[in-house]
C-alpha cells in the first residue's frame, strides 16, 4: 500500500523504513480486506493487529480500503530550530 | 597515543524480523561474506576487509533493532580493568560467557546512561580476509553487491547524551571528535577510540534508546554511486543520498534493510589524532551538518527508527 501511494507520488501515510521495523506509517483499517507481512511487535501488538491497527509498508489491499492514518515522525531534539 | 584500551567497533546485533531476507540484504547486496550460523539460528558475517571471524550478527526476532554494539580491546588485562572501571562509573555488568556468541570469547556488558546495550571483549578467531600476508593482493576475489570493506560506527539515539558522552570519554578513553551543540546543550557526540570521524555517535532525543544506523566503509565515491546502483537495481529502500555530511566530511548513501534497521555506506570521512581540535557545528546550521548540500533537515532521516 505505501509503495503504492510513493509511486503515485501521492502523501498522507508518513513514509518511514518501508520495512515493517520504524512503525512510522501505523494505519488503522476502517473498511475493505488486506493482507499483511511481518511487522515489528515495538509497534503493532497481536491485539492492534487483530483489530485492523497495522503498517502500511507490510500491507497489500485485496479491495479499496479506508484508513486512518495514526503513524507520525518524532523529531529528534533540535530546541533551535523548533 | 598508540591503540592500547578500545581497538575498534567488533560487532553489532541486529535483530530482524525476517532472518533470509536479510541475509540476502546484508550478504548480496551489502556484500558482506557470511561465516557462520550458530545453534540458535543466528547468522554471522563479516566485510571482507575485516580479519577476525565476524562484525554483524543477524537475530531473527519479532521486533527490529539493535541488542548490542561490541567493541574489541587490546587484550584480556584491559577487559578486566574496563570492567572495574565501568562498576565504579556505576554502570550494572554482566559477564557473557566464551562462546555464547561462537568464534567469540568473554564478552562485558553494561548498558550505558542512554540505554543502549554495549560489550567489550578481548577475543574473538582469526578469520583473515581472504588476501595472503605475504605478498598479499590488494582485493580478494569474488566479492558481491556494494563489497563494503569493514564495519565502521553506529549512531544512536538516547536521552541522557550527557552521561553517554562521560562514559565513553572518561571510562573508555574514547575522543570527542564533532559535535552540534545548541548553546550549551550538546545535541550530538561523535565519537572515536581510534583515529576515525566516529567510531560511535549519540544524538539526544527523549524516550526510549534507538538504533539511527549501523554503517560500513567503502574506498570510494565511486563505490557509494554503485551502492545507489545496486539499490534501485535490487529494489532496497533508500532513504538519502548519495550526498555529503558536513559531519565528518563523509560521502554517503543510506537505505534500510528489509526488516527497516537503517544502513549507511560511506567513503572519505576525517580523520583525528589526540591533539586535533574538536569540531563543533551549531544548532542553527544542523541542516547543513548532516546534509550538506541540501543543507535541509529530513524528517525521515532525523525521526525514523529501530529500537535498542
């Protein structure tokens, strides 16, 4: 799905590792069927998982879905120049 | 000063959440030379340049990540007199017995004041890198993908920078080579026990201990341009580059491996002697520091992460 939106040169999902590892692109799936590869447990619990909370670099749409976006950057400390 | 305390980075454990994809990843595209698999499945490797019997250690586990960073001291007196130094500084250590990792002897751990898990240790088998010590070839044969020459730093990210810093500094002996500072308040520390740009570096960030990047040497800017090559060829995830640092002068390109542990391969960096001054970049020019180009801060590249 990320790969997806970054070769339409489209935003929205925060694009991170790609790998399942960073967490930074974490989607809820509101509606529609997928499928997902391993993700790191740091940041999609068995319970998250269950209930649709996953990584958008691991997951692979089988209909239109509608997400919610919840995955966000955090910065390192850079106080000047927040 | 001659090399007597910490000789170099030894290894790094990375933990990934796919154990043959990475091996791919990290021994045909990196081009690391796999050496063992050990009864736990782990997979070790080194960079060809590299004599003693691994650098990178792969762990197949359900999160990704670094569990430890080692580096090798001259000898076992010097292992010992670490760890008697470390306790002092208040450090809490565990004793890894010869052999948990193969090829490898007594291991001390301690977690340092950001966190992260680090080892020393004295020994570790003789491997050779595939070049003879008489008359020897300049390059082994047969080498793939990026054909990185050694394992050469982390950079990590941790809360107390501060107490990192002292440790490595007082304790360990390392160097302060550069830093960013923003007034008082140090924002990174890079590091050296040798005559490197780092041989370690810290960024501060609140929350938990994180793994930035484990980075590999290559000879030139030349070699990084292909590393980009073999990237897009073989499908990686890039994430910047090629460019330059400002930090450490070094030409680089960094990409993450499949389980998104973040790689960097580089050529060029500085180099330091005891007596060179420490380099500092201020806060307003961070941008710069890292990219020098672009001179622009990436919000990937500052806030993307695996644990520690």
């Amino acid at each position: 799905m990320l790969k997806g939106m970054e070769q339409l040169g489209r935003k929205g999902i925060p694009v991170g590792c790609r790998g399942g590892g960073c967490g930074i692109c974490k989607i809820e799936i509101v509606r529609g069927d997928y499928s997902c590869q391993r993700m790191s447990r740091a940041h999609i619990s068995v319970e998250e998982e269950a209930q649709g909370v996953v990584l958008a670099c691991r997951t692979r749409p089988q209909s239109d879905l509608d997400v919610r976006v919840l995955g966000k950057i955090q910065r390192a400390v850079m106080r000047a120049l927040d | 000063m001659a090399m007597t305390g910490v000789l170099r980075p030894g290894h790094v454990q990375l933990r990934v959440l796919d154990l043959d994809e990475a091996v791919t990843h990290y021994r045909d595209y990196l081009g690391l030379i796999e050496t063992h698999r050990d009864s736990q499945g782990r997979v070790y490797l080194k960079a060809w340049d590299e004599q003693d019997w691994f650098s990178v250690v792969l762990r197949e586990a359900d999160e990704a990540g670094m569990d430890h960073m080692a580096f090798k001291v001259l000898d076992e007196e010097t292992l010992w007199r670490f760890q008697a130094d470390l306790k002092k500084f208040g450090c809490q250590i565990e004793r890894i017995a010869a052999g948990e990792l193969d090829h490898c002897g007594e291991r001390v751990r301690f977690a340092a004041p950001t966190g992260h898990l680090f080892e020393l240790y004295a020994n570790k088998d003789h491997y050779g890198n595939g070049i003879s010590t008489t008359n020897p070839a300049p390059w082994p044969e047969g080498l793939k993908g990026m054909q990185a020459v050694r394992f050469d730093h982390c950079l990590v990210y941790g809360e107390d920078l501060d107490g990192s810093v002292k440790l490595f500094t007082e304790v360990l002996g390392f160097q302060l080579t550069e830093q960013i500072v923003d007034g008082d308040l140090q924002l990174a520390a890079f590091m050296t026990c040798s005559t490197k740009a780092h041989d370690v570096a810290f960024i501060r960030q609140e929350g938990k201990a994180k793994l930035h990047h484990a980075s590999f040497m290559l000879k030139t800017w030349e070699n990084v341009l292909r590393a980009g090559d073999i990237i897009s060829m073989k499908d990686i995830a890039l994430d910047m580059g090629p460019t330059r640092h400002g930090l450490t002068r070094g030409q680089t390109i960094y990409f993450f491996d499949p389980s998104g542990n973040r790689n960097e391969v580089f050529c060029e960096d500085s180099y330091v002697y005891p007596d060179t001054p420490v380099l500092t970049w201020t806060a307003d020019r961070t941008g710069q520091a890292i990219f020098y180009h672009s001179r622009e801060l990436n919000d990937r590249f500052m806030g993307v992460t695996t644990g520690a």
